[in-house]
C-alpha cells in the first residue's frame, strides 16, 4: 500500500487551511454560494437536496484499517452513524455540516487520506480491479500504475480546468473488472512486443445521457510513455473539446464526432512531440512505487484447507457464503473475500459507522491490514487463509455483512438517487429495496446466477444502468417517477450498452417485471448459459415480452 511522501502530506495539509479560510468566509456571508461552488467542488464537497454531500478519495479502492476506522469516526462524529460507497470506490458523507467540513479534511489528513479531485472537471480518482495484486490471471499487479497516474495528475496545471471531468481505470487481465470501457480512458496491461510492460489503451467511453463504449486507440504502448501518451490524449481534448454546451463536453463526444481515427491522428500528433521531451516514467521511481505494493507475508499454506472443507460440509450456510463471496487467490490457501453491503432491505453500498470499526479489525486481524472498496459498492478483503474464512464468515453474520449474494440478482447497483441528489429524477433507493425484497430467496437467487441489476436515478447514469445486464433508470413524466428498463448491457470485457425495452413503469411495477424477465430467462436458456449470455443469442424480445406480460394480459 502506498505511503504519502512529504510532498503528498505538505499538499494535503495546505489545502485543508486554504479550505477552512474559504469556509469561514461562506460561513459568513462574504463568499457567496455562486463564488464558493469551484472552491468547495475542488475539495470534494457537493451540495444536495438537503445538505453538503462529502465525497472523500480511496485511490484505486485501497485502505487500511486505521483509514477506515478514521471514516467510521467521521460519520459518528460529523455525519448520521453511516457513509456510502460508489462505484469509483469513493466514500460519500451526506449529512455533514459546512462549517465541520474543514475539520473532517484535517481528520482525513491524519491517515493520509483527502477529498481532492473527487468532484469539478478535473481527472477523478483513478480506479481498478478490486483483486489486483490478489488475482491469478493479471499480467502484473495494476496498483502501482494507479498511483503513477494519481501522482502525475494530481493538481496537474494542464488539467485543473478541463472541459468536463475525466476519468481513468486500469486492469492488468483479459477479464475487465473494473468496466475500463466506460470510462474517458481505460488501461489495459499487456506484454509488449520487447516483453515489458505495455498498455493497450481505450478511448471515449463514458455513460450519461449520451452514453459510448471507449475505442481502441492504441494496442501497446510502452510503459515507459505511458503518461506521455496520456496527457497527449487529454491535451488533445483540452484543446478541440467542446466547452459551449456541459452536455456535449466529455471526450466521447470529441472521438464520435472526430471518429477514432481522425482523433488518433491528432493524439499522435502531441505525442511525437511529448515523447521528444522525456516526459517518461523514471525507471528508479517506478522501482520505488512498486515496492510500496510488495505481496505480504504470505505464509506456505497446503492447496486445500481442512477447516474450510470442512466448514463447507458442516453449514450449508456457510456454504453458500463460500460458493458466492469467496474467490479464488493467486497464492496457495489464500482466498480474496467478499463484503456485501446489500442486505436484504438494505441501502446499496451503504455501512455504518459500527460495521466500519468491525472490517477495520477484520481487515487487520485476517488480511494484512488491507480492505478494498469494489466498483460493485461492497467491499474486498484481499488475502485472506482459507483456514480462517468460517470465523472471518461469523463475525461478518454478526454485524450484518455476511449476505451471501455477490454478483447475484441482489448485489444490485444503485446511486442515492432522489432521496439525496439534486439533479436526479426519481429515487433508487426504494425501487432497489424493493427489488431486493422480491427476489430474496436465496436458492431461487443462486438458480438465477450472476445477473448484474444498475439503477440510477436520472440520466447522469451514477448507478451505470447503461451497461446492466438489466438496467433501470428513473425519469420524470410530468411530475411523477417512472422507470425505463434496459437489457443486454455489460460493463466487461464485452462491454455493451442495454437495449430500451418499452415504455416507462411505475415504481412499483418495476420489481415484477424484472422478476417476469428472469423467470423468462430461466425458461429459455441452455444448459450452463448466464442471463447476458442468453440476452445475447435470443436478442431482447423476449424478455421484453415478459416484462410487459401483465399489460397483454390484461389487454
């Protein structure tokens, strides 16, 4: 894990005393709101429906746990007993009062953590795969590129006012975990053709209310220029984007107009020039970053463990938490485990300041000081013995976090929608919970498999129903919260938006009908064939047909 340097701690500290003279001047009245929106948007802090959201920086999804009992202490402290995690492994405060903020800030410093860069049109906190480092299939471990990237664009004085906000991830695997192709740039790792560390790069993806699948830009390029290549892409945007219209200022709308080729051309166009001018990764400070990342003191364990075999055999519960929560691990008789924050009835990605004190202990007591915030909104604990996986699996029951449902239909994705979010439509929140109550039967879930479900709560798309295998968006029709539904998306390596299957539905039509399609689904798929799968070779029709069954039948 990465460890600030003194420059890292100067910057910090810095801006927290600039902030808190901003805030007692907004406190005061002598800044207005109009004048204090850029200044609160660079340290993270939002204004919602009822209060100043918070949203604090997790670089690429890695704490330990006294960073995570600082955000246990925060939310008892300054916010209602509880934080929200999203899908950029950010962790967001709703409740927090204006004039405690600079406070919070000074508290996060104390374990080298921030709010910058987490919100204003400026690269944001760069994410990847919740396993790496944990993962048998990566090329190498993606973390230390995280953090070159985070270094290099932090407070960058190209980028500080970009047309719009920019976004990067990166994995190390054939299999995306972290949905490289809706982001502005996605990474890649590969072996180039010398054998060393490439990246195959992606450009243009992004969601919204125009959403794009990113397109291949580049198949390798060397490691070395890896940032040269990246600021000649942004350089590039910086200059032709689009900044008379907020709607169409993201990168994706500069490479669909321009076309992958024509943008490639001007890309390249900067990046002759740029790597000229050295602009390279020193070989001596990438050494020194990638020792921050070392793997732990992994102990010499046998392939199979008997306690987890035989806690499998004993508890069917358990069981199932071993089948849907535990995964596989790159180091013999070691296994990356599963937090869900989606239980039953539950609020996605939410947890309380309690639950954060207990995986801090986790985290310390069973996987090297480590937990990881996931694209999904649940949490990881990277390196954990099989051997300790039946007690780590009954503490986590006892507090709550031990739902047993990853990457099934209840491991639902959701943003605050309009229960919090100023800009939202509808709210989320209530259709998930909803949803969540529905189709909670657990055998029923694991008969289903994997479906991933993505709400957002208005066309922002926060939630990335663009790219659900079933996707559910909040609209306004005149006055009154509705729900459009998409199908086929997927955020991986297949990366596709959904398909808009009809008309709107009320909220509280929305669980039935995703029932109806799944219950569609397991009529008319094949032996071992996933939902998407079968979205794939049957089209959307279908399921189309079943959402809406209730109105031909009533027809």
């Amino acid at each position: 894990m990465y460890r600030y340097d003194e420059f890292d701690a100067a910057l910090v500290r810095e801006r927290v005393e600039e902030f808190r003279d901003q805030v007692e001047r907004r406190a005061s009245g002598a800044l207005t709101e109009d004048e204090f929106k850029p200044l609160r948007l660079m340290n993270g802090v939002y204004l919602q429906l009822h209060a100043y959201m918070l949203r604090v920086a997790v670089p690429y999804g890695v704490m330990n746990g006294g960073q995570m009992r600082k955000l246990a202490h925060i939310a008892r402290t300054y916010d209602k007993g509880y934080g929200h995690f999203t899908t950029r492994c950010n962790i967001q405060y709703n409740w927090p009062a204006l004039t405690d903020l600079p406070a919070i800030l000074s508290d996060l410093a104390e374990v080298e953590m921030h709010a910058i860069q987490t919100s204003g049109n400026c690269i944001r906190n760069t994410t990847t795969d919740v396993f790496a480092g944990a993962a048998d299939d990566e090329v190498e471990d993606p973390r230390p590129w995280c953090e070159v990237i985070r270094q290099w664009s932090t407070i960058h004085p190209e980028f500080s006012f970009l047309p719009r906000k920019f976004k990067i991830a990166v994995v190390a695997s054939q299999k995306d975990r972290a949905a490289i192709r809706t982001h502005d740039v996605g990474l890649q790792i590969v072996k180039g053709a010398d054998g060393g560390t490439a990246f195959r790069v992606f450009v243009g993806g992004g969601q919204g209310r125009l959403p794009h699948i990113g397109q291949e830009i580049a198949p390798a390029v060397p490691g070395h220029e890896l940032l040269a290549y990246l600021t000649a892409i942004i350089r590039a945007w910086n200059l032709l984007g689009r900044r008379d219209n907020i709607h169409k200022a993201r990168i994706k709308i500069l490479v669909a107009s321009l076309g992958i080729d024509a943008f490639r051309e001007e890309v390249d166009r900067h990046f002759a020039t740029l790597r000229q001018e050295a602009l390279q990764v020193p070989a001596e400070e990438l050494a020194r970053i990638q020792a921050y990342f070392a793997a732990p003191a992994f102990a010499d364990l046998p392939r199979q463990s008997a306690a987890f075999d035989r806690a499998v055999l004993a508890d069917p519960d358990f069981a199932r938490f071993s089948r849907n929560n535990v995964r596989r691990h790159k180091q013999v008789g070691y296994a990356s485990v599963i937090i869900s924050l989606k239980p039953l009835d539950g609020v996605p990605g939410d947890i309380t300041d309690a639950q954060m004190e207990v995986v801090a202990d986790l985290a310390e007591r069973y996987s090297f000081d480590e937990v990881r915030a996931a694209y999904e909104q649940n949490l990881v604990l990277p390196h954990v013995r099989l051997d300790d996986t039946p007690a780590l699996w009954r503490e986590l029951l006892a507090t709550g976090l031990g739902t047993p449902n990853a990457d099934l239909v209840t491991d639902i994705i959701a943003c605050p929608g309009l229960d919090y979010c100023s800009l939202a439509n509808a709210r989320s929140i209530p259709v998930a919970q909803a949803l969540s109550k529905r189709l909670a039967d657990l055998d029923w879930q694991e008969k289903v498999g994997p479906v991933r479900i993505n709400m957002s709560g208005c066309i922002n798309a926060c939630g990335h129903h663009h790219v659900g295998h079933i996707g559910v968006l909040g609209v306004d029709r005149k006055g009154e919260e509705y729900y459009q539904i998409t199908v086929g998306g997927s955020p991986d390596e297949q990366a596709a938006l959904g398909e808009i299957v009809g008309r709107s539905l009320p909220a509280d039509e929305v669980a039935p009908a995703i029932q109806r399609a799944l219950d569609r689904y397991l009529e008319v798929r094949i032996e071992g064939e996933r939902f998407i799968d079968t979205v794939r070779r049957l089209g959307a029709d279908p399921f189309r047909d079943a959402i809406y069954a209730h109105e031909f039948a009533n027809a």
